[in-house]
C-alpha cells in the first residue's frame, strides 16, 4: 500500500501511529475510531492491515446454508425468523428433506454445510446428532459447520448434559467446527432488550472457549445498528480479543448488520452504509488477533460488500443458497449467488478471487477430481464431493 495517510480528524493520528507500528489499540481509541467522521482515514488503516495480511486476495466459498426448522422457544425481538409452532410458516424439515437439500449443494459443489435453525421445544438432541451423522455419513468430504453457541446450550439443557459433554457428543457425531451466531452484543443491557431469552454474554463466550479447548474451532459474530451504543460495540470486540487471545479458536469474524423489518424492534432504523463499512473497519483494527474479516454480502448487498474490501474485510462467505433467517428481516439481496457471480463481484472490485474451505485452506476446482457417488446406509446413492483440497 502506497500512498500519504489522508487524516482530516487529529484525534486518529496518534492511533495511525500504532496501526502502521502494528501496536495493539485500546478501547478507549477503538470509540474514538467509531466516532471518527474521517471514514477514509478510518478505512485507510483497516485497508492497511488488511493488505499486509492478505495482500490482494479475497476469499469466498462454496457453501450452502440448512436451516432445519424456524420454530423456536425464544421469541427474540430481533428475530423475524423464529415461530410457535402452530404460527403460519412454521416448519420442520423432515431428516430425508434436510439430506435432499445437502445432497442439492453437494451436485452445486458445496464444500460446506451452514447449519442453524430454531430451539424446537419438541426435537431431542438426538435429532439434531442422526442429523450430523446422516450427513457425515452421506458426505464425508463436506465441511459441517453446525449449531451457534445458543443452539448448544439449548441441546445441554433438554439433554441434562455439561456443555462440554454435548459439544463432544456434537464432534463424535461429525460437527467440524461451530457458526458465530448468536453472539448479537454481548452487553447485559442490550440483551435484556433485543434477546431476554437467549444465552447470556458471558456464556457465548464461555462455550466458545469449551468448544476451541475440545478441538472445534468457530467464528464469531456481532449483531450491530440496533439498540446498542458505540461503547457497547467496542466492549463485544474487546471480549472477542481476549478470547482469541486465550483459545486462538476463532477462524473468522463477521460483523452482522441489524435488518428490523417483521421483527419487534421494526420502528429502528437500519444501519446506514457508512456505519456498515465503518464497523467492518473498526473489527478490523481492533481484533488484530483474528485473521480473517467476512463481509457478509447477504446482510450488506453486494455492492457495499464490495468497497468492504477496501474497509478491511478479506472475505465475501459464499453462494449460501436458500437464506431464510435475514430474508425473513426484510433483507432484500439475492439468496444465492454462483461461484462466477462472487469471482465477478471480487474483480470488480480490484481484488482477486481465491476459492477456500471452512478452514481456508485453498481450492482449486482445476485439479479436483469429478464428484463420487457414496451409497447411503439404506442402500440408494447420492452424490459426495471429493473437492476438499486441503
């Protein structure tokens, strides 16, 4: 990166110093980043360091997203996904439908399964483990990146079992590692208002932590534009910091952009592009121990993921397919987009496309070999990838 360091607000250039000396930032100028109006200067920085990590490159995958049913017990005003049961809409997938749909992403090249779903107050934890063995067994080359932290939690407590005990039970059955969602803000305040049922702060992180010491590592989230104050958003990140300091377990942030249509909290606002790209920038500085920063295009459309390149993030996530729990917010984006589309999107804006796994190890479709057929326990075939170049 070339270039004189466009500062206009003097309150960032003592925290440019210690950007460009790779010296860690304290909270304290992590809100003075976020109340910056230098937005340029802001993204300079978090560009800086992206590109001294990452060079040119911007990763994207090919995954697809399961989300096995949209009943749930919480009731979170921020979720526009969740049913009762007996509400219009709500369904479970059947464990055939839930391996139709993989075996779907499987024939599209899917590397990767996404999944996360409601806390059904009537599916046992067994359900969820014949799930992940299903597939497992189906697909042994895809990645399964199964079940936040809130999800885990909810599993130890119908199951009477330790959170340690179930995230095992999880990785036996063939959970590779674990999604960032649920984190939202970690702040108690915050919680009691967007999400009162749902796992505390300090739980997230305290599963997080178990499951990177048992071998599972997962990403990280954090939910903005909302009810939170900009203290409260550098608190969340600090907490992440010092967590991967302690596990070094956390692959990828990604920060999350609030969408209120048909949830409770639908008089707010959604975050503006500017505190999208401004936030993105801001993870990047502060969580200097994370090596990867996802802008997640289904959240902030393509097109401000893609001067999100430019504002610290080295990856787009995937092709997805079949998003339900933004879209039911009101996300307006596409639900899939082809490995093609992403490769254009990522030239377009002047970076070059590398293809990765969940672990971001590379892939190059040129030597992988055609996709296998696997016979399923009940004797039928369906097709598995063998595409996992590790």
């Amino acid at each position: 990166m070339s270039g004189k360091l466009p500062i206009t607000d003097a309150r960032l250039e003592p925290i440019a110093q210690k950007v460009l000396g790779n010296v860690r930032l304290t909270p304290e100028e992590g809100l003075a980043l976020f109340q910056s109006h230098d937005l340029l200067a802001v993204g300079w920085l978090a560009n800086h360091i992206r590109e001294q990590r990452h060079g040119n490159i911007c990763y994207y995958n090919v995954n697809r997203h399961i989300n096995p049913t949209n009943v749930c017990v919480a009731h979170c005003k921020l979720c526009a996904f969740g049913r009762s049961p007996d509400a219009p809409g709500a369904y479970t997938f059947s464990l055939d439908e839930i391996f139709a749909r993989a075996a779907a992403g499987v024939a599209e090249g899917a590397t990767e399964f996404h999944i996360v779903g409601g806390l059904h107050p009537d599916l046992p934890f067994d359900f969820y483990l014949d799930l992940i063995r299903g597939l497992k067994q189906r697909f042994p080359n895809v990645h399964l990146k199964a079940f936040t932290m809130v999800e885990v939690h909810y599993y130890a407590r119908i199951s009477k079992l330790s959170i340690k005990d179930t995230l095992l039970k999880m990785k036996e059955a063939g959970v590779d590692s674990l999604p960032g969602g649920g984190a939202e803000i970690f702040h108690p305040r915050v919680r009691r208002i967007i999400c009162d049922h749902k796992v505390s702060g300090q739980m997230w992180l305290q599963i997080a932590r178990t499951a990177h010491e048992i071998g599972l590592r997962s990403n990280a989230t954090m939910l903005f534009g909302h009810v939170e104050t900009l203290e409260e958003r550098v608190d969340h990140l600090v907490r992440l910091r010092e967590t991967q300091d302690q596990t070094h377990g956390f692959v990828a942030f990604i920060p999350l952009e609030f969408h209120p249509a048909n949830t409770g909290l639908a008089h707010i606002q959604k975050p503006t592009g500017i505190d999208a790209l401004k936030t993105i920038a801001v993870s990047r500085l502060l969580l200097d121990n994370f090596d990867h920063i996802k802008a997640y295009w289904i959240m902030l459309t393509p097109r401000i993921a893609q001067i999100a390149l430019r504002f610290g993030a080295n990856d787009l996530d995937g092709t997805v397919v079949e998003e339900k729990i933004y879209h039911d917010a009101g996300a307006t984006t596409p639900e899939h987009l082809t490995r093609a589309e992403l490769e254009r999107l990522i030239r377009a804006a002047g970076r070059r496309p590398v293809e990765r796994d969940t672990l971001y190890n590379r892939i190059d479709r040129s030597i992988v070999p055609p996709i296998a057929a696997r016979p399923a326990p009940n004797g039928s075939v369906l097709p598995v990838s063998s595409m996992m170049a590790r």
